[in-house]
C-alpha cells in the first residue's frame, strides 16, 4: 500500500474524501494563522511611540509569493498601529490603545484556535464514514472470496490464519487509510504554509531547512524500511496463532480425552512468546520513529538558533531579534507535522504487510470457473455421465486420484461407491457438483457439460448429506431453512416428519427454535444427522449424494437415519458411499472402486457371487 493508493479504497466515499480533504486545508491555514497573530503584537508591544509611528504607513499590495507574507504582516502591523493610535498618541493613549489591541488580537486567536479545531472536527467527522466503510467493505469482499473459492483452496490454508487476515489485517488497512488521507493533505500543507513564512522572514535561513530536512528524511525512511518486513513476520505468526485457538476450541474433546492439554499449551506458549518476541521488535521500531524524528528535528533547530543568532548579532542579512524570535517560533512549529507524517509513514508499511495477507485471499485464483453464458440445468431428464474422467488434487503430481472412470447413471437409479479409504469414492462424488473439476475427460448432465452450466443452477439440482453433520450455531428452523426463502413453518414440519426428526425436535424446550449450539454440539450424533437430512428433503433435489451418511452413528440412531434416508431417496437419482456394506444391498448398480479405478461392478448378488474384491469387503463385515 504505496502513499497514493489510499485512493483505490475510497471509491464511493469521493464526497466524504472531499469534505475531509477541504477542511483539512482548513485546518492547516488557521493552524499558521493562530501562530503568526501574536507574534506581530509582541513585536510592536515594547515599540516607543516614534517606532510605532514607522509602523502607521499603508504598506504597497504585492503580488509576489516570496514577498505576500511580509505584505500581511506590515498590513497586520499597520491596522495595529492604527488601533493603538485611535484615541492619540500621548503615553495614557497609547497605552490604553495598546490594550484595546491586545484584546483584539486574543479575541483572534481564540476566534482562529477555535475555527482550528473546529475545522479539524469536521475533518475527523467525514473520514469516519470512510474508515469504517472501508473495514466494511473489505471484510465484506474478503467473506465473499472465501466463499466464492473451492474447497481445494481451504485444504492448504489454516482456518485461524484466514481469520487474522479478515480481522487484525483489515484494521491495519483502516489506520493506513486514516494516515494516507491525514499525511497527503493536512500536514504538508501546514508545512508549506510554515515555509512561506520563513521565506519571507528570512530565505537565507530558510533555504538551510531546505537542505538539512531531507537528509533527516534519509535516516528516517531507512529505519522504516524494515518495518514491513518486521510487520509481515509478526502478522505471520499471529496467523498461527489464531489457527491454534480455533484448533483447540474444535477439537477440545479430543484433547481433554487424550489428556493433550499440557502438550497444546506448550504449543501455543511457544508460538505466543514468538508473536511476542516480533511485536516487541515491532513495537519498539515504530516506537523509534516520533523521538528520532524530533531529536533530528530540534538539532536542525539548534543549528538555525545558531546561525540566525550570529546574523542578529552580526546585523547581517537584516534581522532583527524580533524577526528573528518570530522566524524561530514559526519553525519550531515544524515539529509537529513532521512527526505526523513519520509516525504515519510506519502504519503505512505497516499497512502494506497486512495488505499482501489479505490479497493473498482476494487474489486467489478461482480454479472453479464460470464460463461467460453458462447454459442453465432447468430440468435433469436421462442421465449423469462420467466419460474418461481423471483428477488429481495436486497439479504437477504423477499420482491420480481418479483414473480414467466412464460412468453411466440414469435417472431414477441408485448407485452404491464401495472400497477402502482412499479409493476415490468421495472424490468421484465431489466432482458432480462441481466442488473439484477433472484435469481430463468431462461430466454431463443431459449431455450438458458441467464445465458449461449454470453452477447455481447445478447444484439446486443436487443434495448433499455428509458423515459429519455440518450445521450451525443457529436455531433447528433456520438450519433447516438454511440458504432457502419464502419457507413456512408447516413445509419445515414436514421434512423433519419425512426425516424422522420432528419427534425429537418437539420435546426439545423451544422446539424448532431451540439453539443448538456450535456446530450442533447441543444434540447427538443421530439426531444433527436427521436435521441435515430434513435441510436436503425441504430442498426437494433431484440428485442426491449421501457421503456415508450413517457410518458414525450406533445401531438404534443409525436405523432411524436409514429409514430417513430411504423416505429421501424415493423416486431421486442417488450415489451411495458406504462403508457399511448392509445399507447398499438394494442399490441398482455398485461400484467398486480401488486406487482411483474402477475395478469390479454389478448388483450386490452377481458381484457377491463373483467373489473377488466386493466378495471380501462382504465377507471382513459377515455379511452375506
């Protein structure tokens, strides 16, 4: 996140932008001017009366930029004078006018100290929208790329880290955004209305500044140079940070059960001294950047207070030491926004550490492609094809997971995918709807290629229910209704009858709006698997992948589940992947599969009695 690319995150803010960058200017001019009007008083307020007179005269308007400050202050001295001299010029006068003056010139400063701040509220006031719609708008894009991406993408990604990214890193952007806004318009401008003055006081001096400030600038950027990279390794480690917390708050059954706790808490002390390790480092760099910029600052200082003083004693160059205290109090002023901009250019590569994290997310490929005009599935017809279809999950790898499967399935039809783990039974279902696509060979729906259609429109033609129930920390009716409008409560009841699940549903305190926790922790294995299968019945899908659906569950759960399952297959188009060879007795066809090929297929008695590989599966269950 360069300087200027602040801008390419407040695209529809341009009006808030505007207002912002308006009264930061503002806010910069009546910063000098609340400065520069007490110090043309403090010069004539020791002035005897013949001193104040060579005050009186009208000074000549001028048009020149190196001389327009000097014009306002002999014109702000003129009308002073003109003040002080309004009721005489004997001692009582003038020392009563020289009063009238002085409370003048504080009712100035206040009126301009006021409109200061107030113009700075006003700044403040229209860069909040954009602060926070900016942290809206980017966890709002970040949450839709992760939907948007495939599952292969979350494979090689740890939860906990994406979750920092879309959390702390976006706060990161928000205060880079702040500062850009902040160093690009409030605070050079204050400078260059600072300069003017000092130039017109005195250029001689003023071009030493200009000569020493950039090399202060020099030994400023080059510390900040490795704030970035100290950012990045510390945002880093964070990320893994996360991904243990979530790690423990998923799995700590597992763990209190294999008694882990000492082990996991190792674990996260050491990552944690890690990140505290970094944030010390980084913390004490970006700590460095406002003493170091004032100490360079005030020696630049010392330097003018030296040489300017040598002028004033000198009586060289013209400088009085009133011009001179003026000259001087007006570059002391230069502290200020010089810090500002150094402290802000640390968020800044602060901001672009967190800004790499998070395009990481956004600049994901999407292996998982929409062609322009896709053709939208209305209706599923004939049959699934698989033809010539191989995959492997890592591009470049010699191994395949599928290999080369021709595959017919014709409506109306169960098909049963049997074989040890790691066959390729749950890949080969995965790829219809669309969750993975072949590296070779092509799937068509009605001869449609998947490739080509519609994806919203494929997968509101298919169900899926997996062996691990995936649901949410929500009510049952909502987990049901999940991604679904317009549903009522009657239609709801239904699936849940069909599912046999309403009975439990109905003796639970709040019913169908009872909570059930994260991720469904609050109901039993049986009971989340027949709220997922009652969210696939209200669907109504024509095609339907059940992903070893009652495999985890026990004998009694497990009938319940099947007799669910079977009210949901009726008159549907369904692959079966079972374990549990007893539950696919029935199926029309069964697959066996073996290392990514099919090896042996046929109804449950040819291939039972073929006794090859199905024989031996049959057989390790008893089953007969």
């Amino acid at each position: 996140m360069k300087l200027f690319t602040a801008f390419k995150y407040i695209k529809g803010f341009e009006k808030y932008a505007f207002f912002n960058v308006v009264f930061n200017i503002f806010y910069a001019v009546f910063s000098v001017i609340s400065l520069t009007l007490v110090l043309p008083f403090l010069n004539l307020l020791g002035k005897s009366t013949e001193e104040l007179i060579s005050f009186s005269s009208q000074p000549e308007p001028t048009f020149s930029i190196t001389k327009i400050t000097s014009y306002v202050f002999q014109k702000f001295d003129y009308e002073v004078t003109q003040l002080i001299f309004l009721n005489g010029t004997d001692t009582e006068s003038i020392k009563t006018g020289k009063l009238k003056a002085l409370l003048f010139i504080c009712t100035l400063v206040f009126l301009a100290t006021f409109l200061k701040n107030l113009f700075r509220y006003f700044a403040m006031f229209f860069i909040a929208p954009i602060r926070i719609g900016v942290v809206n708008q980017l966890r709002n894009k970040l949450h839709k790329k992760t939907l948007e991406l495939p599952l292969s993408y979350f494979n090689d990604e740890k939860k906990g880290d994406l979750m920092s990214r879309i959390t702390n890193d976006v706060i990161e952007i928000e205060f880079g955004i702040m500062t850009n806004l902040e160093i690009i318009f409030r605070e050079p401008l204050t400078i260059i209305l600072l300069f003017i003055s000092l130039i017109s006081i005195s250029a001689k001096l003023t071009l030493l500044v200009l000569v020493l400030l950039p090399l202060a600038a020099i030994i400023i950027v080059l510390l900040n140079k490795s704030l970035k990279k100290a950012s990045l390794k510390s945002k880093t480690t964070l990320g893994q940070l996360y991904a243990l917390i979530e790690e423990t708050l998923h799995g700590s059954k597992v763990i209190k059960a294999f008694r882990g706790e000492y082990f996991l808490q190792n674990k996260f002390e050491t990552v944690n001294k890690e990140f505290y390790k970094e944030s010390v480092k980084l913390y004490r760099k970006t700590d460095l950047n406002s003493p170091l910029t004032e100490t360079i600052v005030i020696l630049i200082l010392m330097v003018i207070l030296y040489l300017g003083g040598t002028m004033v004693v000198n009586g060289t160059d013209g400088l009085t030491s009133e011009t001179f205290i003026m000259y001087f109090i007006a570059a002391s002023q230069l502290i200020p926004p010089i810090k500002q901009i150094t402290v802000a250019y640390g968020f800044v590569q602060r901001g672009v550490a967190s800004e790499e994290r998070i395009n990481k997310i956004l600049n994901a490929d999407n292996v998982i492609h929409e062609i322009a005009n896709p053709k939208p599935i209305t209706d599923f017809k004939s049959s699934i094809e698989y033809k010539n279809v191989s995959f492997k999950y890592i591009k470049g790898d010699e191994g395949y997971v599928l290999k080369n499967i021709n595959l017919n399935i014709e409506k109306g039809k169960t098909i049963a995918l049997v074989g040890q783990s790691g066959s390729g039974k749950t890949t080969l279902a995965d790829m219809l709807p669309r969750f993975y696509d072949c590296d070779s060979g092509e799937i068509l729906i009605d001869g449609i290629n998947l490739k080509e259609a519609s994806l919203k429109s494929l997968r509101s033609k298919i169900g899926v229910v997996t062996q691990e129930s995936i649901l949410f920390n929500d009510t049952i009716l909502n987990n049901i209704v999940f991604g679904l409008e317009n549903i009522t409560k009657e239609q709801v009841i239904e699936a849940a009858k069909i599912a046999n699940a309403h009975q439990f549903i109905e003796k639970l305190t709040s019913g169908y709006n009872t909570n059930i926790g994260d991720r469904g922790n609050k109901l039993s294995g049986g009971q989340k698997q027949r709220i997922s299968i009652a969210r696939a019945i209200l669907r109504n899908p024509e095609i339907l992948i059940l992903d070893e659906a009652t495999s985890a569950l026990d004998t009694e759960s497990e009938k319940l589940v099947q007799e669910a399952l079977t009210n949901l297959m009726k008159n549907r188009t369904s692959i079966v992947i079972a374990h549990r060879l007893s539950t696919i007795s029935n199926a029309n066809e069964i697959i066996v599969m073996n290392q990514g090929e099919i090896i042996e297929r046929g109804n449950h008695t040819a291939l039972y009695n073929q006794n090859g590989a199905y024989r031996k599966l049959c057989d390790m269950q008893s089953f007969s």
